[in-house]
C-alpha cells in the first residue's frame, strides 16, 4: 500500500481578457482528481465579469456538478482598488430585470474599497466581481459554475461577445444584501510558535491565516488540507520525510496523511475540507 504523503502542487495557468489565475489545487491536478477543494490565485488586470453561482442542489440538477461557495483573500491592490460584494438593498427579479435591460445594474451593487488582507466570505448565491488592479487568494468548493451577469460589453479575443447567463441567474440569486461583513470570522490567537486567525468557516471548508514564527504541528484531522504559502519559508515534517517549502508553494495533505508539523518563519493560508 502506498503512504499516503503531503504532495506539492505545481501551478496551472489560465489567462483571460481580464487577467490571469494561476490553479494551485484542483482536480486538473494529477493524482488529486477527488479533491474537495480549488484554490487559485486570481490577478485582475481589469474588471471580471459581475457573477454569481449555483449552490449544491441546483448545481447537481442542472449541471451535473457541486455548487459553489467561494473566499477570497486580498493579497495586494492599487490605492482605491474596489470590487463588488453583494446588493446594496433587497431587491426584486422584476427590478433586477429592468435593471439589466437598461444597463444600470451596477448602481444596486455594493461596492467595497479594497486593501490588503480583507476576507470576502461569498456562499452560492451571492452577487460579485472583482475589480480590477486586485490579487486574491480564492479558496472554494471544487467546482467553476459560474453565471455571468454583466461583463461590461466587452468582446473576447474572437471579437464576440461573452455570453450571460440570465435565465441561471434569476433561478439563483439572492436577491439580499450579505449576512457577513468582509473581516475575518475569528480573532488572531496567539499560541506557542505560531498565531491562528480563522478567516473562514462554513459547511464546505474553513479557512485560516498562520503566521508561524517556531514550530507549527497540525494532528491527524480527518480532512483534506491545502497550504499555501503566502511569505516566507520553511521545513515541512512528515513522519520520516521533510519538504523544503517558500513562498508561492502549493501543498496538498490528503486526507489520511496523518500528522506533520512545519518549521520556519512564513505566513500561510490553511485550507480544510
């Protein structure tokens, strides 16, 4: 029987008319095809698209997939970088139609400044864009179902027109305001060598900053687990192996990898699911 080991990712890039992502964990990734989990770094050199998308149940019906609930994590920005998180009011399909058909569907949208380490918390069903000049860290249910509402007229490298997706959206939108704010969900705790701020917590994943100044060691949890590095660097411990891990590493620790502990001075996203 094969040990089942932490395995480092390598990264797959995508480009866009908007910017890039690079896919740090997905099942596009060789040997990790059941992961429960897509992480990508997103880099918007111009608006994306205003979106939303389908929770588990529509999801399965209608596109044989998993729904998708999603977080982002502000890496860098422009000085007055924005993106758009939700409705500013409650709103209804019949305004939400109008609204579209004579191009102001922006005005009821919510629009956020910006900076470095803000936490989005985005559940299926929730209206959003990312703006541009924004870097984030998304982690997210492992599947790219997304409804495209609005994407500013532009024309793809084919000079077509991208396509909407209204009827999908309708069907799916919350037509309220968003029930969290954009900060973190936990406090920063200090423990001995390392300090732990939950970011995010909902059914499908949780998410944690770590910044590690020591000896970090994580017990057997009986989920799948993502480390992304964000700073620094340092040694991964795993039973009788090590990994020299830095900056920009992607590590996957399958479920039932069992227990590891890391050394050095790096800040990281912690992933669970």
């Amino acid at each position: 029987m094969n040990e089942i080991i932490p395995k480092k990712m390598e990264t797959i890039e995508k480009k866009y008319i908007w910017g890039t992502e690079e896919w740090m964990l997905s099942d596009l990734h060789k040997e990790v095809e059941h992961t429960p989990l897509l992480v990508k770094i997103i880099e918007a050199r111009d608006h994306l698209s205003l979106q939303v998308h389908p929770a588990n149940e529509y999801a399965k019906e209608h596109e044989n997939s998993r729904g998708k609930t999603e977080m982002w994590y502000v890496l860098d920005c422009e000085p007055k970088a924005f993106l758009y998180y939700g409705l500013k009011n409650r709103i209804s399909q019949e305004e939400f139609s109008k609204r579209i058909k004579n191009d102001t569907i922006l005005e009821v949208c919510r629009k956020v400044e910006v900076k470095r380490g803000d936490v989005f918390f985005i559940p299926a069903g929730m209206l959003h864009a990312i703006g541009k000049g924004i870097k984030v860290a998304e982690i997210q249910q492992n599947s790219n179902i997304t409804y495209r509402i609005y994407d500013y007229h532009r024309k793809d490298a084919f000079q077509q027109y991208r396509p909407l997706h209204l009827k999908q959206a309708k069907e799916v939108l919350g037509f309220v305001p968003p029930l969290h704010g954009y900060r973190p969900m936990g406090q920063r705790i200090k423990k001995q060598g390392y300090y732990k701020t939950l970011l995010v917590r909902c059914p499908y994943f949780q998410v944690s900053r770590m910044e590690i100044e020591g000896i970090w060691e994580e017990p057997e949890g009986g989920l799948d687990q993502s480390l992304l590095i964000l700073e620094g660097g340092g040694t991964l411990f795993h039973h009788k192996t090590m990994m020299e891990i830095k900056a920009g590493d992607s590590i996957y620790i399958p479920k039932g990898s069992g227990e590891y502990k890391i050394e050095g001075k790096m800040e990281l996203l912690f992933s669970q699911a």
